[in-house]
C-alpha cells in the first residue's frame, strides 16, 4: 500500500496537499443543487458501543436507526477523535489540533477565552456561508461562553450559526432527588417518585408551571408503563403524590430545579435576539433528547427549498448524569430491565446509558422520517435510501466513552479523558448520494478534524484556502468517492491537558474511586460522576479534615492523605498524548505526583509507552499497559519509538507563539489594534486579545495587552504548518 510521506506546510497561509484535493469533485447526484448536510453528535459514545462496527459487548445498546444509516453508507472504522467533549467538537467545527485551539478539556466556567472557540476562526458554519448555506444547532454547544466569553449566550451567532436551540454548557445539570420538592434530598435518586411497588405510589396530579394540571394513574405492570412520577416529569410537570388536580397546588412544589435531562434553562438565538429560557417554561421542561430533536425537525421543516442547509443535531446524550428516558423511545427487550433500575446503585450506569442511546436512536429515526430522509416499514423499521433526497448524513461520536459504561474488551481505565483508544476512538459514519460502494468499511486513519474538510467537500469548497487558520485535516471525500482510495495520513494524533485559567488556576480534583481527576469543572458535575469533591468545601472529617478549604490539586489530596497515614489515590494523567502510524502507537502521559521529599511542589513525572495496535473486529489490539513495547525494547521497536516521538513533538510545536496576533491570521498589524481597542473598550475581560505574560493569562484584556501588540507590531510570525 502506497503511503504518502509527512508534509510540513511552511507557509502563513494554509496551504492544502494535493492529496487533499482528489475530494474537491462534484458532491451530489443532482450537481445543479448544493447537498444539504445533517450532522449528529453523540455524546460519550465511543467506538466500543458500536455493533455496527463490530464491538459493543455482550450488551450493546440497540440503535437500529443508526445501524440502517451505517449500512447504507460508510462506517469509518479508524477513526480518532479527543479524549474530551469540547476539544472533540473543536476538532470537527474548526478543523485543528488542540495545539492550535488551546482547547485542552471539557470547557468550564473558570476555563478563559483563550481556551474557548476563537470568534476570529473560520468555524465550520462560517465555511458554509460561502456557498450560501444556512446552519442551525440544536442541542449541546460546549464550544465556549457564556463564562469568560465576550458574546455569552450569542456565542454560537457569533461562531457563525444562524440559529441555536439548546445548552452552552457541557452537560445537564444534577438530578434533582427531592422530585420537585417533594421529598429531602437524596430521597430519590433518578429524580422522580417511582412506582408503588418500589415504594412509590401509581397515581396523583401533575402541577405545571402555566398553571395547568393532569391526573395521572398507572394500572398497568411494571415496568411496560412509566410510574406516573416519570410521566409527571416528561410532560413539563412537578409530581404530587396521592392527589387529584382538584386538590390545591402543595406549597413544596418547586417549579427552579435544575432535573438532569428533564429541566434544564434553554437558549434560543436566530441573531436577531438571545432569549434565555427560565426553568419555568415549558419550553425548558421534558425530555431533553427529545426536546433537541423536535427543534431540528421545525428547523429543517421551515428551510426554503432553494437553498442548502447544515443542520447539526448535537444530542446531550448519553452523557451523564444517568437517568431514565420515557418507557415510548424504548424496545421491548430494553423495557424488561427497567423496574429493576435505581441511578444511584452500582451498576446501573452501564444499563442506563444503553437505554439513553437507544432512546436518542429512536429519536434520530423520528427525525429522519419527519424531514423526509427515511420511512417506516410496516414492522417499524427504518427504510433509508441515501439517493432519495440531496443530503448528506454524518454521524460521529465526541469522545471516547466514559470509564463506568465501558464495554468489553476494551479498558474502562483508560476511557474518556485519556488519549488511549478507548478514550479517543470513535464512530464515524457518512452517508448520502455522493457514497459510492456503500454499506463497506473504511479501515485508513481518519481524524474528526477531517470532518470539518469533509463539510468544504461537501460544498465544493477548499478548506484550506478559505479558512483563516492553518488546517489539521485531510480529505475525507476521497474515501466516500473511491472504494480503492489509498491512505492519505502518515500519522493520526489526540491529545487532552488543562485549559487556561486565570493566573495558571485548575479545576479542583475529584476522587472517582481509587483515582484522583481535574476533568469535572465543578462539585456538582465530580459528584454525578460518582466522585468526591476535593476542591473548595471540602470537609469530610473521616477522610482528611481541613476545615472546608479543599485542594486545588490532585497531588495535594495525596500528600494530605499521606500526611494523615492513609493510602494514597492514582493521579489520572494531566496530560495524554497519543500519535500513531498504521501499526505503532506512542502514548505520552504526563502527571504531577506528591514527592514527600519535596512536600511542596509537584514532582512532575513524564511516561511513555509505545503499542502495536489495529481495530480487528474480534479481538483489537489496544494500548493497554502489558502491552507497552517499551517494557523490554528492541533495535527495530527504538527505531519506531524515535520516530513518532519526533512526529509528536513536531506537531506539539506547529503553531508556534504569535504574540500580539489576536485573530489568528500570525501578523501583528493595524487589525490587532482596532480589535484590541474595540474589546478593552467594551468588555476588558477575557478575550483573545489577552495575552500571556510570564506565563499565565490574567484573564483581563488592558493596556498591557496593548502594549504587547505595540512591541510586536508590523511582525510577520514563524509559520504555523501542519504534519499529515
């Protein structure tokens, strides 16, 4: 097999292989319209969930409408994303590597401008606008604001969507236990009152926030019927046990608590206006799956028929927190194991989010047959034929799955959060008119920067010569249009590490089990994970006793533990690199470690492993430490070692510092000056325009900002370039 060897593209602006050309062709079965695309995101769900791919476990969640779309299109079967959410979607929507984006974790509120989306960038919607595409976002944003952010809850306008129904943040807020108000916290644990025979009850009045009110009462057998507590929820509603609608509303109802996946704040934006959705409309009450997928089908639905659209479903689930969805979205099988289910218990996760996926499944069939991509067959099935209709579909997973949901053979421990394959190897599936040879598999390495390129190709557009920023990816179109189509990457790489915050600040650590993590961007979101808040008000006397002070550190809860006699925790590497040829993969984990002889400064420890890897459909070969050739290293393993060591650092490396240049075109000019006036004037707080002095960002964008570009202005910067 032909490889193409690694290119450095040592040039401001970007420049395109001429590998990545052989895609820009015609990209439809009727060349006098653009395609439409329709993009889908899926949250947490890596590539070990996949039936269709060939893993999945003994328990795979079942996604029939998935299935239908992958078997008549593409499945990618090597396929790289980012161990975490926002740099995963990053990834897709700008087209680079973390080096070049600063986006290095799920994006939180502490986490400054410098580690958001750049306004400056070509996003992907922005790309599209040159070949007159419209763009909608219905769903999870997670790609910066409105902390930190200059744009706030317009940051998704701002990025070039021109609407946005959804969620900035990352993830739904924590399930409420007390139902509403109904019970003390910690009562119960999925957020609903359960049925009678798990001590619960099978009928009452659902009180809602516009006043209405529905009776509600089970007869059925559990658990073919939601208890009427779920029901309550799902509708909009607080549930009151035991009562009737004639009742008076109980002054415990609470109508401002955040519900997991059944209440959560909404943002609307067309450009025109951001309306910020209250707890107490409706419209931020039900479930949320369905919630995203409704406003995609009214979207699409509305859309003018003489021009394309991008519609990107960017589906929640099934990230957690875990959570029942409606007993309607679920198979019968499914169904069988739910009365069994309690969120909190261990264990529960992994059948929770089988049924939350499944759920989302449905839901992405609803919306294929009511914007009219597919139909029903008369057993219920999906009958998806790409040729009747001119888009194109593109289903990817953000990251790798979450340790606990983790399915057979590969590693929980070495999930979600790490550049290890199970942590940054991800579904890809496209489909639409332009596949030649459906319904096969596509073993060449692919990245989700790739994607972005693919959007271009789509719209017969050239990436690289029209976004402002220099490009991490390589055509995917080649592969779509050739059956035969040789590799085009020499090498795949991911990478995950801390965001930038305010004066070199971290998000505080959570102790999830034996393991210590900086991922979960604050108390709420470390304890839907099962964790333990180490950070700020911290105060568990059993454990380690500091008065609520908390740690700011991973290495810090170890030397408190070991200053008070007891075991210490496994620091989760803070930094994870992975970069890999056909066959070989280097994996860098970098860690700061508690070192008794120094009891007051990290030890920072360095460790690297090297793997032979693929993606058998059986039994893959993973990255799992008793597989480290590094253990007992031969002349012919060194030599592979060395040289994607130097490929790592060269792609570490490839966006060398540009100071002053705030809108990342890597010259310092009368541009920077005008926008650096305009932002200090108006905001002067986090932006991209605030730059790092001595090593840290202070999260303010002033004078000395200012002077900065004044130092550096008319300087032409080292060229970012790219390594394929």
């Amino acid at each position: 097999m032909k490889t193409y060897a690694a290119k450095l593209l040592l040039a401001c602006a970007p420049l395109v292989l001429a590998a990545c050309d052989s895609g820009n062709t015609s990209t439809s079965s009727n060349a006098s319209q653009t395609p439409n695309i329709l993009f889908v995101i899926m949250d947490d769900v890596g590539i070990d969930q996949m039936a269709s791919f060939g893993y999945g476990g003994l328990t795979p969640p079942r996604m029939p409408n998935i299935n239908a779309v992958a078997q008549a299109g593409l499945r990618f079967r090597n396929a790289w994303a980012m161990p975490e959410c926002s740099l995963g979607r990053a990834s897709f929507f700008v087209g680079q590597f973390p080096p070049r984006t600063n986006i290095y974790q799920a994006i939180g509120p502490n986490d400054l401008a410098n580690s958001h989306v750049s306004p400056f960038a070509t996003t992907a919607p922005k790309l599209l606008k040159k070949a007159n595409y419209e763009s909608g976002l219905f769903g999870k944003f997670h790609l910066g604001g409105p902390e930190n952010n200059e744009a706030g809850n317009a940051a998704p306008h701002t990025l070039g969507w021109d609407y946005f129904y959804g969620w900035l943040g990352g993830l739904p807020g924590s399930i409420d236990t007390t139902a509403g108000g109904l019970a003390a916290p910690d009562t119960h644990k999925c957020g609903f009152l359960p049925r009678q025979n798990r001590a619960g009850t099978d009928f009452g009045a659902c009180f809602k926030p516009d006043n209405s009110c529905t009776d509600i009462s089970v007869t059925g057998p559990a658990p073919h019927e939601d208890a009427p507590g779920l029901q309550c929820i799902d509708s909009g509603g607080v549930f009151a046990p035991n009562q009737t609608c004639s009742d008076p509303r109980p002054g415990w109802v609470n109508f401002n608590q955040e519900n997991a996946y059944y209440v959560s704040p909404l943002v609307i934006n067309d450009g025109s206006y951001v309306e910020e959705v209250p707890l107490t409309d409706m419209r931020a009450r039900g479930y949320r799956t369905r919630i995203e997928t409704d406003a995609a089908i009214d979207w699409i639905k509305s859309r003018p028929t003489n021009r394309p659209w991008m519609a990107t479903v960017s589906y929640t689930s099934a990230h957690t927190p875990w959570q029942q969805p409606p007993v309607g979205l679920l198979s019968e099988n499914t169904i069988s194991l739910r009365d069994s289910l309690d969120c909190g218990a261990t264990g529960a996760g992994r059948l929770l989010q089988n049924q939350m996926i499944e759920a989302m499944d449905a839901e992405l069939g609803r919306l294929m047959v009511e914007v009219g991509l597919a139909q029903w067959d008369s057993n219920g099935r999906l009958v998806y034929d790409p040729a009747a209709s001119n888009t194109t579909i593109v289903i990817v997973g953000d990251n790798g799955t979450l340790g606990t949901a983790v399915k057979q053979p590969f590693a929980p421990s070495q999930a979600k959060g790490t550049a290890y394959q199970t942590g940054i190897w991800t579904p890809l599936i496209v489909a639409g008119p332009q596949v030649q040879a459906p319904n096969r598999d596509v073993e060449n390495m692919v990245n989700m920067v790739d994607v972005f390129q693919f959007f271009g190709e789509v719209a017969n557009l050239n990436a690289h010569d029209e976004a402002v920023q220099t490009l991490d990816s390589t055509s995917l179109m080649a592969y779509v249009q050739n059956p035969g189509q040789e590799t085009l990457r020499t090498i795949n790489f991911a990478m995950g590490s801390f965001n930038y915050q305010a004066n070199n600040t971290r998000n505080a650590p959570c102790v999830i089990s034996t393991s210590c993590t900086q991922i979960p961007v604050s108390k709420s979101v470390c304890e839907d994970n099962q964790g333990v808040w180490w950070g700020p008000g911290y105060d568990d006397p059993s454990v380690v006793d500091n008065g609520g002070t908390g740690y700011s550190m991973c290495w810090e809860v170890n030397k408190a533990l070991a200053n008070d006699g007891q075991s210490q925790v496994t620091i989760n590497p803070e930094t994870s690199i992975g970069l890999r040829n056909e066959q070989y993969k280097l994996v860098r984990n970098i860690t700061q470690e508690y070192d008794a002889s120094t009891p007051n400064s990290p030890r920072t420890t360095t460790v690297e492993q090297l793997f032979q890897i693929n993606q058998d459909k059986n039994r893959p070969l993973l990255d799992t430490p008793d597989r480290d050739l590094l253990q007992a290293p031969t002349s012919q393993t060194l030599a592979i070692y060395d040289d994607l060591k130097q490929k790592m650092d060269q792609v570490l490396a490839s966006n060398p510092l540009c100071p002053g240049d705030g809108n990342l075109d890597r010259v310092v000019n009368g541009d920077d000056v005008e926008n650096w006036a305009r932002i200090a004037r108006d905001w002067g707080k986090s932006s991209m325009y605030d730059f790092m002095v001595s090593g840290a960002f202070d999260g303010l964008t002033n004078a000395t900002d200012g002077g900065i570009i004044q130092n550096n202005l008319n300087t032409n910067c080292d060229p970012a370039y790219a390594i394929y």
